[in-house]
C-alpha cells in the first residue's frame, strides 16, 4: 500500500527541518561568540600582567643615570653632582634621538656646529624623572675627556661632537613593590669592554644589576633612591653556589679539638712503639757490658 503524506504532514517535516537548521546555526553562532569572548578575556588577563610597556618606559627614563653608573644614595639630594649633571644631558640626548630620530628640530653652534640643546629640554627631562619640583642650577661642567659648555645668553648646552658616552646601557628586567617604594631591577650591560675595545652590540648580558626605588607623589612615581639589587649576574650567582659555607664558631673549635685528639693518640701510640725498642737496646748493652767483665774474672781466677 503507496503510503501518502499529507499537505499538513509535509509542512510540519518543513518546519521540523527549519528549526533543526536554525538550532544549528545558533549552536554555531553560541560557539563562536563563546570562543571569541574566552579569546578576549585571555587577552585582558595577559595583558594585565604584560608589564613590558612600563619597563620600556623606565628604561627610557633611567638611561641617563645608568651611562655614567652613579654609587647608590638615599634621597635625590645625595646624588653625585657631576653625575646628575651628565645623566640629565645626556640622557636627554639619547632620549630625543629615540623619540625624534635625529637633531633636525635643534640649531647647532654657527662656529663649532655643535648641537644647542635648551636647557628647557633638560629641565623636562628631569621632571619626568625626578618630580616637577626639583630644579637644576644649569652651567658647564667638565667630563672626563670633554667639557660640556653651557651658553648663558641661549640658555643652551653645547653639546660636543663626540661618539658614544658612558659606560652601560639600561635593560630593565623586573618591577615589584616593597615597603611602599616601586623598585626598578635595571640590568648593566657594557657599552665597551675593560680594553676599551667595543663589544658586540646585540649583547645583551648585564654585568651587575641595581634597583632604582621610586616614591609615589601626586599620582606619579619619581626616583628617590638607588641601591644593590638582590639580583645578581649568572657568573656571580653561580660562583658563590660553589663557594662552600663557612663553619660555625662551634664546628671549628670541634674540629679543632677532633685533630688534636687525634695528634695525641698518635704521638701516644709512637710512644708505645718506640718504647720496647728502647728497652731491647738497654738489654743488648747490658749484655755486652757483662761479658768483659766475667772474661776479667776468669783471667784473675787463673
């Protein structure tokens, strides 16, 4: 028997398969949106802990300081004086050129050509570093191979045509807070080698490692201090795993003891041993001696 489907039967099949294929289509779409908004939120959450663009600007902002490796301080007033005056100048040089990729906005000395850098740029150097509040007395200073002149009627330093200054460049490897103070962890990488001989560029291996601490004021942080950072240099680290510990006060005097107990014992048992050695030669010369003396005795007999 033909089995029929009737015109309502047909359109309830059409409608069945309609709503399977929108079911599906919205599965799809539930997935999508699902993955895109698990994307996204992993996204915020490495970006929340992607600390590489507050490194960069550290380490743009602490280049200066880490050229010419200034000894640790406690307050920005402690700071060596030459050493502000180098980091302030310079820094602000290498900053320009990375930010402006040249010197094509700044006039040059008409006599030396050397580049006229406002002090207005240092000072704006300084305050980004240091707090809007400190204020630099501008005026010449010597370095060791040159003289940094600064030009009281344009209020400019006269910056020398020179190639690279300093002694490190900056790479910033870890921020945390301690005590209520950031610590910047800035690793020191040789810009020339002991020989003055310059080294392969693209190293990038600190030498040593410093944490620069900053306080927070008016909503921004602001260098106060620089001190030894607890991070050390792999060759560093690992020499002084090697290095065995030193002994407490208490095992050394043990020891002490310990080997003088055992010199004791062996001088004793030398003694010992010598002793019966001593007693056989006083036997054998007792032996001798006794021996003319009865020869004697028998001569005077006969």
């Amino acid at each position: 028997m033909k089995n029929t489907i009737t015109p309502e039967e047909h359109a309830r099949i059409k409608r069945r398969r309609w709503r399977q294929t929108l079911g599906l289509l919205i599965t799809v779409l539930v997935l999508i949106g699902f993955i895109t908004v698990l994307r996204a939120g992993v996204g915020l959450v490495a970006n929340l802990f992607d600390d590489t663009a507050q490194k960069q600007e550290y380490e743009d902002k602490l280049e200066g300081l880490v050229l010419f490796d200034p000894m640790p301080f406690d307050g920005i007033e402690n700071i060596n004086d030459l050493t502000l005056r180098e980091a302030a100048v310079w820094g602000c040089v290498y900053s320009i050129q990375e930010t402006q990729g040249g010197f094509d906005n700044y006039n040059t000395d008409p006599e030396t050509e050397q580049l006229l850098l406002p002090s207005v740029e240092v000072d704006a150097y300084l305050a980004k570093l240091l707090g809007p509040g400190f204020k630099l007395t501008h005026r010449s200073f010597d370095m060791e191979d040159m003289t940094v002149e600064f030009d009281e009627t344009t209020q400019c330093y006269k910056i020398p045509i020179t190639g690279t200054v300093g002694y490190y460049r900056a790479t910033v490897v870890k921020l945390f807070k301690r005590s209520g103070k950031l610590h910047v962890t800035v690793g020191y990488i040789p810009t020339a080698s002991a020989d003055d001989s310059i080294i392969n560029p693209s190293s990038d291996t600190p030498t040593k490692y410093m944490d620069y601490l900053f306080e927070r004021q008016s909503g921004s942080w602001y260098l106060t201090g620089l001190t030894e950072s607890e991070t050390k240099p792999e060759s560093a680290a690992s020499s002084a795993a090697a290095q065995p510990e030193p002994m407490a006060e208490s095992d050394v005097q043990d020891a002490i003891l310990a080997t003088a107990g055992d010199s004791a014992a062996a001088d004793s048992a030398a003694a010992s041993a010598v002793q019966p050695e001593a007693q056989a030669e006083t036997g054998a010369g007792s032996a001798v001696a006794e021996a003319p003396a009865a020869e004697d005795a028998a001569s005077t007999a006969a």
